[in-house]
C-alpha cells in the first residue's frame, strides 16, 4: 500500500510513468507497505500463468529474498529507482522515507536491492549515479543504506504513519523504530544470484527462466 499523499505522472515515454508526492512527508514516514492486496506469487506459479500475463510480471513485478514474485496491486508498481533514491526497505516488507520529500517531488526507490536478474541501465540523473544497476548492487552498498534506514527510523514515533495500518506486522515495525528489537540488514535480502546477465533492455525485472537456469 502506497503512502496515500501521492499520484502517479507521465514522466516520458522512455521512463513511463512515475510516482509523485502530493503533500510533504517528512524523512521517518512509511511510505510502502507490503499489504493483503499485494499478490506474492511462486516461480511455479508465475510460470503457469497464460502467456498474456508475462509481461505484466516482467515489468512490474520485483523479486523477494525468496524468489517469489510480488506484484503490488496499486500505484507501488510504478516507483522508479533512484541511485539517491527518497525511500528505502526497512524490514523485507517496508519502506521509509531517508529524506524528507516535498509536494511535487518523485518518490524513487532503489532497485538494486529487488533482486534483478539483470543489469538495467540507470538514467535517474543523480549526481552519483551508477550508470547500471544489478541485483548484486546489495552486496557493496548495504551499509550505506542500513545507517539512512537507521536514522529515519529514529524519527518515525515523531511522525504520522498512515501506511503503518496496513502492514502485516506493524508491531515489528514500531519495535525497530523504538530500539527495542535490531533492525535486519539490506544484507539479508539478496537472493542469492549473481546477477551475470547483460540485460539493459527497458523491462525493469527480467524473469529468470528455467532454460537459463539450466533446468
Ligand atoms: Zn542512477
């Protein structure tokens, strides 16, 4: 469930469309939940989906740290990654705000934590852009986005948390955000797979087939 102070624009036909903020909303707010509406859907049962289902899951579909696919039901599945991006995962099924974002401003997530089985070509524009971004970006930048996950969360009791309602496991959230349970590394949400294809097409997520894997 997406933060409800937002919408979505047309940004260009290369990027499509994108995900607005609306109103502020201050650095510590949950701006995504992972939420009874969202569809988590096995390899298997991705895989025997018609085919004219296919590309819906290539394009807005994200891959967990267990290999399942999630297609969020609303606007969520339009967030584009930023290399600076306004939000990041706190919790595998979470997100927050590392900065406080502004009415007008495009709340970016960053993909490089989502498991691509690719490398996407980046056009976010940030000053410090990787220029390509894959599922193993994890490995080298966990830390980083650990220590902005940390200090938003220290100024989420201060906020409103409108998302927080529909979480599946809001008590675990306010735990983390209170200090009295530790807060799980962006580490322990890679796959797994290195991500060695050479993908820069314009699908944000390329499914692994099984012929890939060597099955
Ligand atoms: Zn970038």
């Amino acid at each position: 469930m997406m933060h409800p102070d937002t919408e979505l624009h047309f940004i260009s036909p290369e990027v499509g469309y994108g995900v607005f903020a609306t109103r502020p909303i201050p650095r510590g707010t949950l701006t995504w939940a992972l939420c009874r509406f969202d569809r988590v859907m096995t390899l298997d049962e991705v895989e025997a989906l018609p085919p004219a289902y296919q590309p819906h899951i290539e394009r807005y579909a994200y891959v967990d740290s267990a290999g399942n696919y999630v297609l969020c039901w609303d606007l969520a599945r339009n967030v584009n990654h930023s290399c600076a991006p306004a939000m990041l995962g706190v919790g595998p099924d979470l997100e927050i705000a590392v900065r406080d974002i502004v009415p007008g401003e495009q709340i970016t997530c960053e993909y490089g934590g989502l498991n691509l089985s690719g490398k996407l070509r980046c056009m976010c524009g940030a000053p410090d852009c990787r220029g390509r971004i894959g599922g193993d970006d994890v490995l080298h930048l966990w830390q980083g986005w650990d220590a902005k996950v940390a200090h938003a969360l220290k100024l989420a009791p201060a906020v409103a948390q409108p998302v927080a309602g529909y979480a599946r496991n809001a008590r675990q959230f306010w735990a983390w955000a209170h200090g009295t349970e530790p807060v799980p590394s962006h580490r322990a949400y890679h796959a797994g797979e290195s991500s060695s294809a050479d993908d820069v097409s314009s699908r944000p997520w390329a499914l692994r087939s099984r012929s890939a894997e060597g099955k």
